[in-house]
C-alpha cells in the first residue's frame, strides 16, 4: 500500500462511527460559526466534512452491501 493511502478495510459499524463523528462535528462547528459571525471561507471549510459524510454514506457503505 501506498503510504497515505487507505485500504477501506474497515466494517460498516467503523464506517457508522466516522459518519456520526464529521456529522457531530459539524453540528458543533455550524454553532461555533453562528456565535462568531464567521465569513465564507469559514462555512466552505464545514461542508467539505458534511460533503465527506454524505460521500460515505452514498459510495462506500453501498459498496459493501453489494460485497
């Protein structure tokens, strides 16, 4: 394997514990940025975790039904 490279050999409760973390994670910093009146930059930053999340949710934990 390539170094930095993930196998994606994890079991679907791992992969649920991921999803619940960036989706927690993103509750709490969509907070955070309310509270300080944050610009754009800010936000764009949040939705990549959010977008991470939804990816998992519509790629990777298909896959593995299927497998």
């Amino acid at each position: 394997m390539i170094p930095g490279q993930v196998n994606g050999s994890l079991v679907e409760e791992d992969w649920q514990r991921i999803i619940h973390a960036l989706k927690s994670y993103v509750i709490r910093e969509e907070e955070t940025l309310k509270t300080q009146n944050v610009g754009d930059r800010e936000w764009q930053e949040l939705i990549s975790y959010s977008s991470l999340a939804a990816d998992i949710e519509l790629f990777i934990l298909p896959m593995r039904k299927t497998t």
